[in-house]
C-alpha cells in the first residue's frame, strides 16, 4: 500500500461518530461545507469553519524513529459548533454552544482512539463569537480536534 494521510478516515470516523451519538441528537452535523439551503438553529461542522481565511486541517508528518515506515501524523481538524437562539437570548445561546463544545469532548473521552483510525483525538484549542443578528442571537465555538495518529503504508 503507498504512503497515505489518516486525515480523510479521521474526518469520516468523526463525522459518523458525531451524527450517532446522543450528545448531538436533534443538531444538524455537517461533513465540511454543505450546499444546503437549511438553516439550522443548532449545528456542528466537521472539519470546516465557515472562514475562508482558515485552513480546515493543519498536519505535520514526522519519521518515527528510526523507521522508515510508518510516519507519525500529528493534525487538527477544525470544527464548529453554532447556535442561533430566535428570542434574542445570547447567553442562552452562549451556553448551548458550550454544551455542543462539551458534547465533542464527551464523545471524544468515550473514544479517542475513533474506533483504531487513530492513536488518539482529544478537544484542543478554541474560541468564541456571539452577536446579536437579524434571526436572534448568534454563539458559535470554533474548535480544534487535535489527533496524533500513524499514516498508512
């Protein structure tokens, strides 16, 4: 087999783990950028963040040792967890975004290993947005999910 990236089988095994859970029961999870013209008022997105200015996944591929085969991956998929909130109500809005942001790290702790895609996924770093739009208020949490992992060969 030729050398081979575990980001697309991460990205896959993250969005088909997120969709099932109960966690995320009732939100729309997004597989990258959807063309799509819902709009819905809790949503997480897999390995996109609505900013075009943002890469969706950083990696880095290092020998392991003295190996030749396989390499070490290191990567960090982006996320997006967001909540529109129609009665204005931004802190309700705030901590429904942080309830889906401790979701994806439940999920995570039950699995890190996203059923042997990888060595391990855990919740890295994020940050926060909120405003007030013409639909309401507006909270969206923009997450990293860090993942070490061997690539293939």
């Amino acid at each position: 087999m030729p050398w081979s990236s575990r980001v697309p089988d991460t990205i896959d095994a993250l969005v088909d783990t997120f969709k099932t859970s109960p966690e995320f029961e009732g939100v729309t999870v997004w597989d990258g950028p959807e063309l799509s013209k819902a709009n819905p008022l809790e949503m997480l997105t897999i390995g996109f963040t609505g900013d075009d200015n943002d890469s969706d996944v950083e990696t880095t591929t290092l020998a392991e040792g003295l190996a030749s085969s396989p390499n070490r991956e290191t990567f960090t998929v982006r996320c997006a967890a967001a909540v529109l909130n129609g009665k204005a109500d931004v802190r309700a809005a705030r901590r429904r975004a942080y309830e889906l942001l401790s979701g994806a790290g439940a999920v995570l702790a039950r699995d890190p290993h996203l059923g042997h895609t990888v060595l391990r996924a855990r919740l890295g770093a994020h940050t926060f947005k909120q405003a007030q739009t013409d639909r309401g208020a507006q909270a969206i949490v923009v997450f990293g999910i860090d993942v070490d992992a061997y690539t293939g060969r």
